[in-house]
C-alpha cells in the first residue's frame, strides 16, 4: 500500500490487523493495529488544501521490546506498509504502543 495515498478511510478498516515487522538483526515481531484517529495538525498558517485530512495509527507490540523510532517494513495479510515511520509513545506491562502520522 502506498504510504502516500493512504487515508484515514482507508485505514480505519485495517484497525484489528496483525503485522510482522523483521528487525535488523533479521528477528520479528509483531504489531497489531489498535487505532486509527483523526488527528489535529495546528498550523500557523494555511497556504494550500492539504492532500488529505491527517490521521495516526496507533500500533501495539511485545511489552518487552521497545523498537526506536524509525522507519520499519509492516507486512500484514490485508496491507503492507513500507518505510512507516513509527514513535514509541508507551509502555506497560501488557503493551509497547507506538504512534505513525499522516499529514
């Protein structure tokens, strides 16, 4: 799926998928896609339509593992994303959540 042309409609319905993430060090994990949200973008000044309306993905993984923010290939059944640009933003004992943006 093209990360550029994807949109919050588009999204909402791979809310529930299972990706496989394959790590430098050539293991995998997984991350489950818990959310998709509108997202607020503030802007001080509006000069042209943006292309979209924004959105994030939020992903959920192995509590015992924290991936660094980065760019990582997400294969799923019903979607693939490539170079998705992921933000660890929590932690706890059941989850490690993760944050992708789309402006």
């Amino acid at each position: 799926m093209d990360l550029g042309d994807l949109t919050f409609e588009a999204a909402k319905p791979l809310v529930g998928t299972t990706f496989e993430v394959t790590l430098e060090n050539g293991r995998t994990t997984t991350l489950r896609l818990d959310e998709a949200l509108p997202y607020e973008v503030r802007q001080r000044r509006q000069r042209t339509k943006p292309k979209r309306d924004a959105f994030a993905l939020y992903l959920l993984g192995d509590p015992s593992l924290v991936l660094p923010q980065g760019m990582y290939t997400l294969r799923g059944r019903e979607a693939t994303f490539e170079n998705l640009f992921i933000v660890p933003i929590g932690q706890d004992e059941t989850a490690t959540e993760y944050e992708a943006v789309f402006t």
